[in-house]
C-alpha cells in the first residue's frame, strides 16, 4: 500500500522490514522476554514444537541504527531490510538464556508447533555501510541483565497481562 501511494502519487516513503529484535524493554509476551523472565521466576518456558524453529535476532540498538542509516542514505521508493544475519533455533535461545541464569533445563515445556523460520537478506542495506555491531551473544547477555535488574518494570506487567486473561477467561465462561 505504501509503495502504491509512492509510485501513484509520489509521496515521499522508504520502507524498513526488520527481523526479530531484542533487548531492553521488549514486551513480556515475546518469546526472549518471556523466556527470561518466566525463568526468573522459575516457571515453564513454552517452546513451540520440538524447538528447531528459525528466527533471525537483531539487537534493537543495531535495528535504530539501521533505521538511521536508511533515513540517512536510503532512496525514496525503496524497501530496506534490516537484519541480524544471526538465525538461531528456538530451543538454542532457551538453552542460552537458562545457563546465563543458572536455571535447569526442565524448565522447559513443549508446546504445539508454530512457523519453522523468519529470515531476511539484509545485503542492501550492507552496501550503504550498515552491519550490525552487537553479536547475539553479548546482545542476550545485555537483555538477560537488564530484565534482572528491572523487575518492577516486567512484573507489573505480567500481573495486568494475566488478570486481563482472567477477565477474559470468567466473561467467556458465563
């Protein structure tokens, strides 16, 4: 639709997709968040199917930084896709965020199947000098820390997310 209104009317647009970001201030419900902090709180990690699904992960500082990098030097009319290039299966992510924890593995807990993979080719945007600059390791070192250490933050909202599905939940039950 975007692109319509670009070639149609020739409103000003560039395009972004970005891959799988994480870090600080990521929503509880998303998997890396969810995961961390469920394991913080010794509860099960619900990991789809038998956890060889494929997700390309993107440190949310090296996403901005793309963006940036788009508006800087992008072309009107064009799509810029904004990668990681570090695909890992969902069931490694769990291993990694329970040793950085020093939980056990039984927290884990699998669940029905979901998509096998998300991926994308990020090469033009790699042309205009744009890399990401946080590893995956360090990235989910820094977003482990940083859901240690706000707490208040994540609990909150945890607590409203579940008693909104026990609203739900008694309203559909009458």
């Amino acid at each position: 639709m975007v692109r319509s209104y670009y070639k149609t009317y020739a409103l000003p647009v560039i395009i972004t997709r970005s891959s799988n970001n994480y870090g600080p201030y990521h929503y509880p419900e998303k998997v890396i968040p969810l995961f961390i902090t469920n394991a913080l709180q010794d509860r099960k990690l619900p990991l789809y199917g038998d956890g060889k699904n494929v997700r390309d992960w993107l440190y949310v500082e090296d996403n901005c930084a793309g963006i940036d990098a788009v508006l800087r030097r992008g072309r009107e009319g064009e799509v810029y896709n904004i990668a990681g290039e570090s695909e890992k299966q969902n069931i490694e992510i769990t291993k990694i965020v329970l040793k950085e924890l020093g939980k056990p593995e039984t927290l884990i807990e699998f669940v029905k199947d979901h998509d096998r993979r998300y991926s994308l080719d990020c090469s033009k945007l790699k042309k205009m000098g744009w890399k990401p600059r946080v590893g995956f390791e360090e990235g989910i070192r820094r977003t482990v820390r940083w859901y240690q250490e706000n707490r208040q933050w994540w609990e909150k909202i945890k607590e409203k997310q579940k008693e909104f599905k026990q609203f739900y939940a008694d309203w559909y039950s009458r």
